[in-house]
C-alpha cells in the first residue's frame, strides 16, 4: 500500500495548503493518496460511493487554479460529502433503500460552493438512513465502523464523515445536524465539528429530515480547518426560504466567520492578560447527571480545567428543560420528517415496487420495501402527533416546549455567560448491535445535543480526552454560543488546540 500523505505530513487543511501552494505537491497527487487510503479502509463502510474518474477530474481543475495562481485556502483539499447532500454525478441516497439508484441533477449549494472553492471530491459518506440515528446502524448498507475500534459505532448520523475524517482518508467532510449528527460522531471518532447557528448555512439539496432542525456543518481534525470549510459553506440563499440574510446585523456572506474569528483572536491577543481572560464558561448542572460517564465526565472536567487556565472563569448555570429536549424534539422532528418523507411515493423518483394492482398500492407497497425500521417508526410516530384528535396533545406541547428551551438558553447568555461547556454524549461510543432491541435507547442518548438544536444556537464538538481503560475511546466536549458566534466558538477551540493535542491523536497511534 502507498503511503497516506493524509495520515502523515499533511493531517491539517493548513499543511497541505502551504504544499499545495508551494506546488510541493500536486492536488491530483494528494487524490490518488487519498483515493488509495479509501480502498485500504473499504472495511470500515465510511464510503457509499467512489469514483476515481470524477475525482480525479476534480483534481485536475484544483491544479489548474493552483498553476495559475488563482487558489482559495480549500482548493486541492481532499473532502467529501455525506450522503444526504445531493451531487452531480455522483449517486444520492441518504443510505436508503428509497434512493439507491438516485442520481440528482443538480449540486446542493453546499456541494456547489465547496466545488467552486476547488475542493477535490473523494466520495459520498455512509449515514443513518435518511440522517435518523445516533450510530450510523441505519443505513440501508451497512453500519460504518469507528476507527479507533472497529466493534464500535463511529456516531451517527454523519458516522461516515467522523470515521473518515479519523482515519485520515479525507481531511474533511460534511455532515448534517438535526438533532447532533454533526457533534456526536465529532466526539466518537475523535475530531472537531461544528453545526452553525439554524440558517446561517443552506438547506437547498440537502435531503430533508426535520426542516426546522436541520443545518448542515462540517468535520475536520483543527478548529482553524472548520473556519475555512464553514465560512465557504455559509452564506444566504434564495433558494432556501430559511436562510438568514444577515447575521446579527451583519451580511450572512462567505467571510463573516473569519471575520468574526480573527476578530475574536484579536481583542484576546490585545488583553494582554490570558488568552481567554474572563471569557465566562457557564456550566449547566443538568448536563452532569446520573447517566453521564465518570470516565466521560472527567474529560469535560480535565478539559475545564484548561479553560480556566487559559483566563475562562467558570460559572453554574441552570438549563431546566434538558431532560425534557429528548420528548421534544421526538415528536417535532418525526413530525417534520413524516411530511418531509411523503414526497417518496414511488411515483416521481426513488424505488418503486415491482408488483401491485393498484396506485394505492403501489404506494404503500414502495414506501414498505424502500423504508427501513427506524426511518418507518419514525414516519408512524410523525402521523400519529399530527393527527387530528391528537395533533394538539402532542406536536402542539412539544411547541410551546421548544420556546421554553428557547428561552433558557437566551436566559444564560443574557444573564450569566458567554458560551457553554458540557458533554456531547453520556458515554464513549458503544458496540455495534448494542442497542438493537430497544431501539429508543438511542434517543436517550441525545439528551445534551438535542436543546442546542431545538433553539437553533451554534455548537461545536473538540476532542478533549479518552475514556477509561476497559474502553479508551475519543470523547468530546460540546461548545455552545449564542447565535451568530460561529467565529468566537472556533476561536475558542482554537485556543484550547493551542495547548492541548487530543485533536492530533490517530487511531492506531495512540
Ligand atoms: N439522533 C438524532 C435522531 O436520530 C439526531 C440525528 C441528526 O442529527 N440527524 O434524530
């Protein structure tokens, strides 16, 4: 096997980009690398779709522009993209059954702009079906292992992205968050990512899940990588009816992230004190309950510690509601995603049944055989809270739920602190299969990202440490902001990147 330039020398965006553009090396040279490394970690299942003449077509124009000069920071950067983003070329199938032969004729604007940036396509990424998960066991094809233990689950839903990213196969993928796609498997595999304020990034060919919920975001080794994916990323869109034209006060344009970065990096350089010099961290008490790991929550506390020292103080903060986000968001998202869902009636795309007498059939029959368990128990439960009798019981309380959530965060921030600290998930990844005969364990375990969401606030997952020796598995620590703080959160993890290097371990050189 040849050497994985991903692995070795170039395991950040800013290291290959330096080689990139010091044509030390070749975009299509770092391809091939990448391509080769995909095929000798075929076993892990991070990858639903390769394909060599597309990429490689890709990395040709990067050199173009790299030759002539005419480089962004992303051009020539190895990614790739979940496969609930919809590609040209390349087949879409949100890891369903529903879609396994759909080829969209157009490029999500995610997909489009990171195109435009030069980023090189290696593939699309394994994940939960149709994004409903927490371990990326729902994909029609097969779970996707984590590479730091091939019997545990990377994460889910964008278990794909994580695993890849940890095993240094691309330096960069996309994922989406719903309800903590993007966080959870961050903290399983052991990289950063970050899911920006809801609107500040478009949902145009991202395939739906919950509309209200869903934001897309990427994963990446550093805090400063993330920088460069998500300010490419970002942006107002026409074509989506939820995207933010300005961001508090500001344009929502490519280059407010950094700008607000290198802001933020600024004003803690100018204080002449500490880096992070009375940032205040608040620290919800509900997040450090009975169900959270003591190797888990020990990580979050070393990683506080950090924090402090770096001039954070620390404050306790209240989040009232938590518990109640994992009722919540199980009636509003499976509602959303029930309406979201109806459009695959095996009439205008996706898998139509062979046999039936009927249209009424034909429908029922397709949506049977193209929908697996967890995305037909979801749709169940979305009709059944939206159902007349029942609709203001459930959907209608779950509503009034999420403006409490809302306003509790809004509370913190307003009244007490600047971000807030706590774990991403209660334990370290689990064996796949673990959960099978209860499959609403799963949703239990979301109960620190699922709030975030439901509010619509930035958050970002770091490494931050390794769980116990029975199972030394990456953990993460969850970073919230209040909206639009994107850049002051990246900078935040930056600084702790500075002096920490959880981010820079490897499976299999740990
Ligand atoms: N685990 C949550 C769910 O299954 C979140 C998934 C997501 O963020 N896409 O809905």
């Amino acid at each position: 096997m040849s050497r994985n330039l991903l692995h070795t020398e170039f395991d950040s965006i800013a290291a290959l980009r330096n080689a990139l553009q010091g044509r030390k090396v070749s975009a299509r040279e770092v391809a091939v690398s990448a391509l080769d490394a995909a095929h000798a970690h075929a076993g892990l299942n991070a990858f639903l779709q390769i394909d060599p003449e597309l990429t490689l077509a890709q990395a040709q124009a990067a050199d173009k522009l790299l030759d002539a000069g005419q480089a962004t920071p992303l051009t020539g950067i190895p990614i790739a993209h979940k496969d609930v983003f919809v590609t040209q070329g390349w087949r879409t199938t949100a890891a369903s059954k529903m879609l396994g032969s759909y080829v969209s004729p157009f490029d999500a604007t995610v997909v489009g702009k990171l195109l435009q940036a030069g980023t090189v396509s290696i593939g699309k990424l394994n994940c939960d079906e149709f994004a409903m998960g927490s371990g990326n066991e729902n994909s029609a094809f097969g779970p996707t292992k984590n590479p730091w233990d091939h019997s545990a689950v990377p994460g889910g839903s964008s278990g794909g992205s994580a695993a890849a990213v940890a095993a240094g196969l691309v330096l960069a993928a996309t994922g989406t968050d719903t309800g903590g796609s993007v966080r959870q498997p961050a903290a399983l595999c052991g990289v950063s990512g970050i899911k920006p304020t809801y609107g500040t990034v478009s949902r145009y060919g991202m395939i739906a899940y919950g509309s209200s919920l869903d934001q897309a975001g990427p994963i990446a080794r550093h805090a400063r990588d993330l920088l460069d994916l998500l300010d490419t990323m970002s942006g107002f869109d026409p074509r989506d009816s939820t995207s933010l034209e300005t961001c508090d006060g500001a344009q929502n344009i490519p280059g407010r992230m950094r700008a607000d970065f290198e802001g933020a990096i600024k004003v803690q350089n100018a204080s002449g004190a500490l880096p992070l010099q009375g940032l205040r961290i608040g620290v919800p008490t509900e997040f450090f309950n009975a169900g959270l790991a003591s190797d888990v929550a020990d990580a979050v506390e070393a990683a506080l510690k950090i924090f402090e020292s770096l001039g954070a103080v620390r404050v306790s903060i209240s989040l009232p509601r938590t518990e109640l986000s994992i009722p919540t968001y199980y009636v509003i998202a499976p509602a959303e995603a029930s309406s979201n869902l109806s459009r695959y009636d095996g009439v205008r795309y996706g898998h139509r049944a062979a046999q039936y007498h009927d249209l009424a059939e034909m429908t029922s029959r397709s949506r049977t055989e193209g929908f697996g368990p967890e995305v037909l128990r979801r749709i169940m439960v979305g009709t059944y809270v939206l159902s007349h009798g029942y609709y203001d019981a459930y959907y209608l309380q779950a509503q009034r739920v999420r403006r409490m959530i809302v306003n509790d965060f809004q509370q913190a921030f307003t009244n007490q602190c600047d971000v807030i600290m706590g774990p991403v998930t209660p334990t370290v990844a689990k064996h796949i299969g673990d959960n099978r005969e209860d499959p609403t364990a799963d949703w239990l375990a979301d109960v620190y990202t699922l709030g975030v969401s439901l509010a619509g606030l930035p958050a970002m997952s770091i490494p931050c440490g390794f769980g116990s020796p029975a199972r030394p598995l990456p953990i993460g620590l969850q970073i919230i902001g209040n909206y639009f703080n994107e850049g002051q959160l990246l900078a935040i993890a930056d600084r702790f990147q500075q002096v920490t290097d959880w981010h820079q371990r490897k499976p299999g050189q740990q």
